[in-house]
C-alpha cells in the first residue's frame, strides 16, 4: 500500500521501452538529435502552439524555478499560492535562479489562490516606488498541491488578474496531467488558450523516469532560458534520454490514461474512507491526492499492516486517545493498483 | 566515424541493464532506497573512503558548480587551468553557484596548470586585504580538457601548493575513469591521497546515461551540498536510477574497462594519425581525446567520408590552400570501434 | 509642519561642527585614521563591548541587510515582522545581500512579534530536512515601524526563542536612540546583553547627514563584514566623514538628547490629537512616531495649512464624507520644535 | 609628503561650504529636493545631454557595479583592462551586483585596453552558443589605474569595437576630471560623443568627501539603475548632501581647477624624478599619477623623512642593495601643495 507520493513509483514500461530504444548508435549531444526534435513536435502539437519553445530538464524543481527566472527580475515579486511547491518544497530554488526575487503569498482555500485574494495581493505589491518589491509575475499550480484543481475558467480569471497589470503567468503542471484527465478539456484549453505564458508540464510523477518540459508559448524569452538551463546545470549532454521519455510519455494517450487512472484510484480511495464513521476530507478529491483526517486508531491499524503514507501536514504527537482525528495525505499513481486500495480500505473499516 | 565527443555515444548495455532491474516496484524516494545506498556504498569502497559523503547528479556542470559552491565564499577565487572546462564550457555555472566568485586563471601547457604558475596566481591574488578577491580553492581537471594527464604524484604537487595556503581542492573527473585506467593507480591514489578534498566522479561520457558522482572526501560539507543540490534542482525525486548507472558502471570493473578501451582507441588513432606527412599533434595523447593537426585536405577527405569530430579550437576559413595545416579534436569513447578508426586511418593515408 | 519623515530634517550643528572639524589635512583612508578609531571606541565603550567589531555605512539598508548576510545562508530564513522595514521598504536588498535568503513573515500587534507567534513560525519552518528553507536568523526592529518599543525584558523573550533554535538575533536600530530614550535603560540592556548579537545603530535619521553604524558584538563575523561591506560598495575611501558623525552625535549625550526630543514631540502631538472629537491612535505613541485616525475634513484643512506628511498605509480614495476617518503617519525629529506642533494641533481642533 | 592616494586628503573647503548651505530646514528625502534637482541639472548641461538620466552615491565601486549591473545580464563577460579598478580593486562587486557576470580581461600597455586586443577578445568569447558566456558590455577607466589617458579618439575606437559587437560602453570616471583637464576636452567629447553609454563620473578623489554620479545617457536605463540603486542600500534619504556636493564641485569650474592642479603637481614631481640618475617611469605621467623606479636608497631617506606612498605593485623584499631600484607609485591631489612636492624632490636628488 503505496501512498506516500507518486514518486515512489518506477517508470511505467513503455517509457522504459522508449528509453532503450533511443539507445541506439551515435546521435548529436545537447538535443539537436531526432527523438529531441521529435518530442518537441509532439508537445507543439498536442499543444496546438506551433511557435512555441519546448526544453526538458530532469526535475520539477528545475522546470519551475528556471521559468520563474525568465519572467522575474530580482527585485520583483513572484505572486504564488501560500502552500505551492515552489514557496514550501523547493529549498529556496526560485530565490536562487532569480537572484533574490521575493515570493509574495496569497490566500485561497484547498490550495487555489482566488482571483480576489490575488488582485488585493498584487495592487498592495510596491505601487510606491522604489522602496518596494515590484510586482512581477503569477506562479499558479494545476493540480494544486491541495488535490485540487482550477479548471480552464478559474485559470483564465487568475490570469485575467495578471494581465490586468501587466504581469506573466506561470502554471506549475507537474501534476498537469491530472488535471487534463480530471477536466477533460485539451491542453491548449489549460494553458495558453486560459492566459499561461510558460508551463512546466510534469512526466516524473506520472510514470517518467526524471523529466518535465518547460513550454514557453512566447518564444522571445526561449535563448535567455536556454542559457540559464546550461548555467544551471541542466542542459543534458545525452539529451535525447530526455526526450525519449516524453516521447513515450505523450505518445499514444498514456499520460492521460495514467493520470486518469491514478485520479480514479484516489477517487475510490476518497470514497471508501467517506464511509469510515468520523473521518472526513481536508481537500475534495479532484486528482490523484486524498487529504484525509482518520482517528488515531485507524492510523495505527494501517501503519502496523505497512501501510505507506504521510501525515500531513506534520506528524501527530506519538501518543494520543484512539478516537484522536489526525490527518493524512494519500497519494495515488500510474502504478497504484485497485487491490492496493482495496486492502487498505479494508484495513480502515 | 563518431570523433565530435564521447557524449554523442549511448548507454553501455550492462548500464542500461541496471536501470531496467532498478524499475521494480515502489521504493523511497530522494536517496533513501536501496539502490541509492548500495551505489554509495560501492563508491566508499572503491575510494577506501567510508566517511565520504557521496552524491549524484545528472550533468558534469552540476557537479563542478555545486561542489565550488561548498568549497567557497562569494568574495573568493577559484583557481583553475585557463581551459578548464568551468570557465570555457559551463556559461558561468561556477560564478552562478558560488553568488559570484571569480575564477583566476592559471597557465600551463597541454591543459595542466604547473604548480609553480598556481603557486604564483595564488600569492599575487588579494594578499593585501579587503579591496581584493581572497583566495577560495583550487580546481583542476584530470584527464584534462586537453586530454592529458595529472599523475598522482603531479596532482599531490598542485594540492601541496593549495594547501600552502589553506586552500581546498576539487578535481573535476568528467573522465576521471580515463585518468584512471592510462595511470593504472587506485582511485584513492588519484584523488584523496594525492589530496582532493572533493572529487567530480564522471559517468555520462563515458557509457552512463546521465549520472555523476560527488565524492566529499570530508562529509563535514555534506549536509551544505544537500542544501545546495536540492535549491539548485538536482535532487531527483526517482533518484534510484541516477544510482542504477553508478551501480552498473562501477560494478565488475566495467567503468575502468570502458574507459581503457576508449585510451586505446585514442592511442590507435594517434600513433595513426602520426604516419601521415605533415601530421602533428597539438597535445600528447594521454587518455581519449586527440588533439591533431592535418592538412586541409585531408579534412576535406575525412568530412566528404562522413567522419564527425570538431575543429579546434575554431573552425578554420571556409576556403584556403589544401595543404593549410588545420587543428581538430578527435574524441574515442567506451563505443568506438577499431573498425571506425582504422576506417578514419585509412582516409587520412 | 514638517511630519513626512525625520529624514527630511537636515544636521544637527554639532554634527556639522564635527564634520567640518574633522576636515583636516590628510589622514589614512579606508577607516585607519584617528576619527574612525575614537568613533569605534566611543561605541565600545557606551556598549560596555570592549570586543565588539564596529563598522559605519551610510544608510540603514545596507546596515540592515549586511547584518542579515552576515547571520545567515542563501537557503535558510529571517524571521522579521510583516511590517518590518527590512521586509518591506528596501526593494529586497535582504534578498540582495544575503544571495537569496528567505524572509518569513511573523506577526504581532503594533510592529512588535510577539514571542508566541515567532517561536510558532520558527517550529513551522523548514523541520523536515532538504526540501524547505533552513532556520536562519531573527531580526527584530526597535523602536518598531510602528512607532512602539521592546523592553529590554521583551528583546530577552524574543531573544530567548532564537536562541532555543540555536539562531542568531539582529536588531534594526534607525532609532534606537529613540527607543532608548524612551526607555531609560543602557545601550548594553539594549542589546547585547538581552541577546542581540548585531546592532543597526541609526544615526541619520536622528540628526546625522547618513551614518549607521553596525555593531557585532561576536567579533567572529568582522572579517566576513568587512568583505561584503568593500564587495557592495559600502566602504568609503574618506571614512573619517562617517566617523565624525557619529562621534559628534554620540558625544556629551546628543543622541540621547534629540531622540528625547524628538520623542517628547510626539507625545505632544499624540495627547493633542486625542482631544479631537473621534480622533484615535492606530498604534500607542511610545517613540517619535504617531499614527493616528482623523476626519477627512481635519486632513483637509492641515493640508491646505501646509502639513507635510503621509497617509497609512494608504492613500486615501480622493473624494469621500468630511467625517470619514483616515489613517496618517506623523513623525518627528531632534529637528521638530514645540511650536510647530502647536500649529498643528490648534488646526486640528 | 602626502602622495599615498588622492584619498587621503579631504574636502575643498567651496564643496565644505556647499554641504553647510545645504543643511537648512526640511527637504524632501530620496533625492526629491531643490539641491538634487539643480545638481542633475548642472550635470545634463556640463555634458550637453538633457536627457541624461543622474544619480548620485557615494562611493566609486557602488558607481561602477551599479553601472555594471545595468548593462549586463549574469551570463554575460565585461570586458575590462587587466589592470581596471573593477577586476582589481573591489573585492568583486561587479560579480555580485551583476548576479555573477564574468570580467573577461583584455590586455593593453600602460593599463589602456588597444582597440585591436578588444576586439580579439571579444571575437573568442562565447561564439559559439550556449555552453559560453556570452557577450555583454565593455568598461574603460579614463584616466586609468596607470595614469594614463584615453583621449576622445581613443574612446571612440574603443567603442567603434564594442559597437560593432552592440554592446554598451561604461566608463569608470573616477578620475574623469583629471582626464578632462589634461585633455582640454568637453566632458561630451570624452563621454557620450565619444560612444560611452553609462559614465562613473567621480567626485570623492579630486575634493569632495564621498560622491560620484552616475550619468546614464540613455535614460530607458534609469528605473532599472534607481531600484537597483536602492536594493544595494545606496539610496541615500539625505540625498541632498550627495548633491551639494556635486553641485560645489562643478560649480565655477572648481572641479577642473582642482583636476588640474593635481595633475600640474603630478608633472612637476614627475619631471623631477626624471633628473635622478637611474630613475625612470613605469608609465607616462598624463595625469595625477606618478610611477616611478627608484634605488632602494632613495626610498630609504624619503621614508625615514616621512614620504607617505605605497610601493607598486607590492611590498619589495624588506633587505637588499642600495642601489636596487624599485617601484612606487606617487599620487597627487587637488590638496598636494608645490612645496611638499619640491621637499619630495630635494629628498630624492
């Protein structure tokens, strides 16, 4: 029972297939290989922005932080939902690639920023001068770190606030493929088309060894990010390794069709632990991640029967009364099976 | 006829062996699986270093920018070859990690910095106070970016130097198995031993995918390269399969195999190109890289021929008499075949 | 009636005095001359610090944000108040200085942190290793941005949470004096012996032309200050000019002396304002500060009369109901007379 | 004997008495005040440039770094004299305010960049993509660390390279006046008519107690330079103290005046040196500026006499033969009287 993170899974094979099919003879190094070239066509398709940049790095915190530096100077201010990844899980990373830009929060319930707490943000950032931060961009993540989801409208209206002065958006989609399967709109749709300017579109967590794409759907700011990519390290001499797994990633519908079938394994979760008396939500289930609050109890039945998972967002004190409610987060991957939920919904009955 | 760099050959099939066996169910992730333990633990052995503190990244800038960044201040001076790849080849990734040090450059022949040109960089670098850059560490590279060699004893004389001045040193090891195999000496001898504080342990040339190790010889600095790893986006979340290739590359030999058959390639190639008139080299050919000096001709010869490898360090007028004398770079890697090179041969006679 | 700011009063004469006393002949540049070396004493010895370290600069933003890069790294987190200056009105040179660290927000009435709320932020900060910002340093400000004070007792409490956490306390001190005067303790109780380790102590806005002096009582950091002091341009050839401010200001009493002015100003000004029908404070007047609620027809009328000084934190909507309330900062100075505060307050009546 | 540098005298008492007229009652802060308004105005027509954008700090590494940092990105070469203030002597601060842009160095006798070794330098650096730093800006220092000058022709052939490249000149003008007087040139012809972008233009040497304006004579630079300015914490609230004097210093030509005679006295003690058997210049004498090789015995009775200077570039070894000749470099200032000089020479013969 696997529910720690969607990282904890391995790579689903056909991407492995893919990886030792690019495994073949000599090609040129730094991405000017064929599989490179292909997979950035794929992605401008599937995207239908066919002007767009398309680069791979190995890490969503890369992916991120590397777009935060193409659409920041240092003395502005990056405008991100108080709990979103790069504010809380990335050791500083935008402050470093940004040389020092200022994460402002915004407030928003199970993990989205609204559109009202974001003007109120961004119209009190520095409009005095230059005593002040600047306001500089929009960082929003889609699925959130909550579970959640905004859906192509709420992206728009986010993104309606950023234009509104001026500012550029950024979607952090490491789970972006979550949210399409969940919405069932198109890529375009989630994207550009809704206001984004650069989406870090995630592969690790959904079945890929190690790589997300930066798509920049305004190419003017393409050459500054591929000299920051190589600045930083992550300009990979054996690129097509990269690609590859997108390639196998976006090919055929699997990412979708894994994304769905994590979604629907945290949905069957959510409900099997609906029906446990006393326990509740934290977050509505919209993705792959279940927000949880189950007694004390419950917790100790499961963790005895190796159950893996996280208790969220801090562990309990070690000792408690059994009916104690404590919360938890579960979540769900390409690899996580019904039988794996299955068991542990039994245990917590 | 693949001569333009040992990082256009793929994966060797025992590596890529090792991360097919690595994808096998759901482990811990960020480094606290098995895998992840057992690379480290190979490493420590190899190195008679079981204090080391052992890290993996995907690129070769990464390793030498983070390990500068522990090993200096920003107001500091990283003293390396005028060739060395962190200040020719990496887009200032040092001067990015490090908030701003500054790489002073030393001289010496046939990309070796001589220990008596390091000791005279150092003394006159910021001797009289606060208006001057203070000496920071020293970096060189082995096998060098003119693919020649430090010799343990060569390597003790720089690090003597260093330590004169309290100095740390870092050697970037991008083709350290290289080094390694043409020396026949242990890896201890050619590192610690000799004095490397920190130690840039290449895979990716030379059969990986994309993994390198940094060994930490003083694991006092490991829990600050943890930090700047993960800020810096290197810490990958599948990291298992960054530890897979070490595995597969270090176990059996297999990376000291490949890297001698690399040398040897290098070797027939040299000793080759040697027989034709005229034909000279630009550096003794030490471990896989040649650096030689043809006729016009003969390059015209070898392009027509398919043959792929860079001029050096520029590429020469498009037109001029066919007997100029025109430098090239000639890279054999752990794929290289005698079959290639003695075609190559065959054209340049 | 000039209550903008007590940076647009000018020099005190016996500053002006000292300056133009100090310009004599040639001395040693750089701070090696006889005025910077009584101006450290003099400090030292109203610090009972005979080992502190004592630097000048010219403005609080770069006493303030050397201070914190001196106490903290890249990837760890100052812990300020929301409405510290070094969060809000230095355009990120926090973030500058220290190449990226992270401020993080506490709260607290009336400018003040309240120990409660900063030992919660600290516990909820960075605990569980890699991924999140390290705990770094505190910083507190005194008096406050809000006009208001810490006790000796209160600096000890905040001081003593830091300490709890092994972090190291920084003091923003542009008024100190302020404080100080008002409190009746010594500059030591002040400071260092209730746990502050540095010391921003103001000058400018108390009579000087531009000096701060830095005070680090662990001279461990000095070496490391005067880097970065030279490194961000903060190290005056002619230093005797900083340093003959401050010993003219802190000489026989004078800082002391127009801080209680300048307090004793706004207290005035605060009991006038309270007799106006309506009127209140935003914040109890315990320094030279006074924030204060008036009927916009009372704006109006001290506009029109000339009153100089700020709307808080806002400006107000042009146009609205003559006994609509508004928000207003009042500050005075070693400069402000009894006068002045007369006028203005016969015109509020 | 005060020739250690031209800052260890002080302030001329005209730029003294602007500072004490300057200190009247209350004026906006930040620069907002009738002072700094006529100082930028006299500024824009000493350089025939009304468009100029100006700001005042207080030292000349905060003028240089900010200029620096304004014309470059941090992945990006300064090219720069080997010998510049800026490589040499400010502890890296174009590094940090640049955000880690490398100084690539040029050669050039008597520490004046050739227009020929420029523009090799920059056509070998970074061509070739983005493994390179790349391309950014070009600085010159007039008069230079050797003391000698670039006259207008020579500026503009510099700028004729970088243009040719399009990348923007800066001057370091810490000693543009000395350079002006000696050329008999307008401030125009040796800046903008000349190519020059951005200007240092020094005021802290030649008589004032510490200011330099930075003259910006494309304003669409100027926001970016004034949050930078402020984020660097050299931002002053008294501005208007920067600018007095500023405003003393050109006024009715004192700053000229003053170049000149500083540079008159440089000629005299230069000449004189000449007359000693065996004594010669490092560099020529072309502005205030003395490099001279003496015996060992000279030295001996100018120290013992109470000569202050330094010996250049280092310290000789403390013993060695009277006749042994050594190098030093002798300074003059706008406050070297003729009879310390001609003390000096009857010292020496």
């Amino acid at each position: 029972m696997h529910f720690a993170s969607d990282n904890t899974s391995g790579v689903a094979p056909q991407i492995m297939a893919a990886l030792n099919a690019a495994n073949a003879g000599h090609v040129p190094s730094y991405g000017a290989d064929a599989v490179s070239e292909a997979a950035v066509a794929r992605i401008r398709t599937l995207f239908e922005a066919p002007e767009a940049a398309v680069y791979f790095v190995a890490t969503g915190t890369a992916a991120n932080a590397l777009s935060c530096a193409i659409l920041t100077r240092p003395w502005q201010a990056v405008f991100c939902h108080r709990e979103a990844h790069i504010e809380v899980d990335e050791c500083g990373a935008p402050e470093f690639f940004t040389d020092g830009a200022k994460l402002v929060l915004v407030e928003g319930e199970h993990g989205r920023m609204s559109a009202g707490a974001l003007m109120q943000t961004i119209a009190t950032t520095g409009p005095g001068g230059v005593h002040h931060i600047q306001r500089g961009m929009v960082s929003l993540t889609n699925a959130t770190e909550a579970g959640t989801l905004y859906a192509p409208d709420s992206v728009g209206e986010i993104a309606a606030v950023a234009q509104a002065y001026g500012l550029p958006v950024h979607m952090d989609g490491s789970r972006f493929a979550n949210a399409l399967a969940a919405l069932g709109c198109t890529p375009a749709e989630l994207s550009w088309k809704a206001g984004v300017d650069v989406l870090s579109l995630g592969g690790t967590k959904n079945g890929c060894m190690g790589v997300e794409a930066v798509v920049i759907f305004d190419p003017e700011r393409a050459w500054e990010f591929e000299l920051r990519r190589k600045r930083a390290g992550h300009l990979f001499s054996k690129s097509r390794f990269l690609a590859a797994q997108m390639l196998g990633y976006l090919g055929g519908g699997l990412w979708l069709e894994m994304a769905g079938h994590a979604n629907a394994m945290a949905a069957r979760l959510s409900e099997g632990i609906l029906g446990v008396p006393g326990a509740s939500l934290l977050h509505p289930t919209e993705a792959n991640e279940v927000f949880a609050v189950l007694p004390r109890l419950v917790h100790a039945r499961l963790r005895k029967a190796g159950a893996e998972y996280y208790f969220w967002p801090d562990d309990p004190a070690p000792e408690g009364p059994a009916d104690e409610m404590i919360a938890a987060r579960f979540v769900c991957s390409w690899a996580t099976t019904g039988a794996e939920v299955d068991t542990f919904l039994s245990l917590i009955r």
